[in-house]
C-alpha cells in the first residue's frame, strides 16, 4: 500500500481541533516557520514570529504543530477575538505583570534627551527585565567609566552611541572597548533628535546645519524655534511608538536589551 497516497498522513490521523486565539504560538508542520498568531486574512492564519516576519497559512486540517503535537487550527467565533495589546515598541504587552527588580546590568545612554525617548519607547520592556538605563554626559570617557562600572558575567553593560559611523570621533572611543561584556550599538544621526523621524515632528526633512555650528542650535534657528528646551519638548510629545523613530535606532536598542538580557547573567 501507498502510504503517500490519499493525501499526508497526518490529515487521516484524528488529531486535536484548537482555536487559533491571538498570540498563540505554533508551528506550520510543513515549513517548520513558528510564529504567534496575529491576525487573519482571507481564511488564512497570518503568523509573525520573533524577528517580525509575517506569514498567511491556509487553515488545513492536521497542518500545524502546537508544542509539538499535530493540530488542526480553527478560527474563533468572532466574539472571542480580541485585539492583541503591545507596548510602545511593538512586543506583546504581557497583563499582570510586575516589574523586575533591577538588574545589576545596565545600557547607558549619551545624554538626558536619548533616555527620555529611550524610556518613551521602550521603558515598558526594561521594566518587566529589570534594566534600568542611565544617562552619560557624552562619551568621551567612556573608556575609563567602563572600568569603573567592572562589567561581568553577571553585570553586563550596553552601550548607545550617537553618530557612529566610520571615521567618526565616536568609532574611534568605541573601537577602545574590548570586554566581552560590554556591547555598543549607536545609530548614524548627529544627535537622538534626528533619530526621530521628521513626519512625526511636522517637518519635512531635518535642517542641513553648517559644519561648525551646535546642530541643536543650527536646527532651531531653522525651524524657528526660540530655544533647544522648546523643540525638545515638541519632538518627544510627537512620538508615541516605534513608528515614530528610525529604524537604525530600532535595531540598535533591541540589540541592547537582547545582550544584556543574556540568561547566563543570573548565574
């Protein structure tokens, strides 16, 4: 006898019906992609898995693996479906939780401004790991204030950096640190301002400030503003989420949280 005949095997054997409520996570058993589920489209199931990536999976019977079991996934009647709640930087809000007590790793920040948007976004998120994130006066110390910190296995150290790109007086301080403990990540805009994007403020584009002049200060002269405070107070009221600011910014903190968030940490 043909086992391959008549269709998979998988969809003769009687297996489970299980309704695919929001964010439950599964595997599609023929792509082995794993995902949460997020929504639906067109009597498909539309899964995204950590990194973002979203997929549409037809809802055949026996076509997905929920912890590792064969299921067949059903759409929930429609009064069951709600919709899913996420923090400010687009991870599932978990309902109930309480913070973490601090860890003894900690991200650093050049300025007041970068952990007051950091906080914006992401603050929700560090409060449930227990990080917490200081701001620095710059990072022209920074080498001598990583020695002082002692970064370890317990007491990891991430590290944000404005303006870091090749040639930069910024790579040039970062390209000093060595410990394996310690992870700097930057973005390539002259200041956290910039890292807003500019839809979100109300502007076109960010001024082109002459080199030699304070960029801040270039910025609001441009855009008519009385004084750096002002503008300030302005750009963070204009963002709400992620969305708000550019993706390199983005990339760089969830890099961040990830290290020093590391499980070999609490050892």
């Amino acid at each position: 006898m043909d086992v391959l005949a008549n269709n998979d095997w998988r969809r003769r054997r009687a297996v489970p019906v299980v309704e695919a409520e929001l964010d439950l996570v599964v595997e599609d058993a023929d792509s082995g992609f794993c995902g949460a589920v997020v929504a639906f489209e067109y009597g498909a199931v539309v899964l995204e898995d950590r990194h973002g990536n979203r997929r549409n999976f037809p809802l055949d019977p026996a076509a997905f693996l929920l912890e590792g079991r064969t299921v067949t996934l059903v759409r929930p009647a429609p009064t069951r479906v709600q919709q899913r709640k996420t923090t400010a930087s687009g991870s599932i809000a978990l309902a109930g939780q309480s913070a973490r007590v601090a860890r003894r790793s900690r991200i650093w920040v050049e300025g007041i401004h970068d952990a007051a948007l950091v906080e914006r976004i992401w603050g929700d998120d560090l409060r449930i790991e227990g990080v917490v994130v200081e701001p620095l006066d710059g990072i022209d110390e920074l080498a001598a204030a990583i020695r002082d910190f002692g970064p370890g296995p317990v007491a990891r150290l991430g590290v944000l950096v404005d303006h870091l790109v090749p040639g930069s007086k910024e790579s040039r301080i970062v390209a000093s640190v060595q410990s394996p403990y310690v992870l700097v990540t930057g973005h390539p805009y002259v200041d956290v301002w910039q890292a807003v994007k500019p839809e979100a403020v109300g502007i076109r584009a960010w001024p082109v400030v002459p080199p030699g002049r304070p960029w801040k200060e270039g910025v609001c002269a441009a855009l008519g503003v009385a004084e750096p405070a002002e503008m300030w107070r302005r750009i963070l009221r204009s963002v709400s989420n992620f969305r708000d600011v550019e993706t390199p910014l983005i990339n760089s903190m969830e890099r961040l949280i990830d290290f020093v968030t590391e499980p070999d940490e609490d050892v």
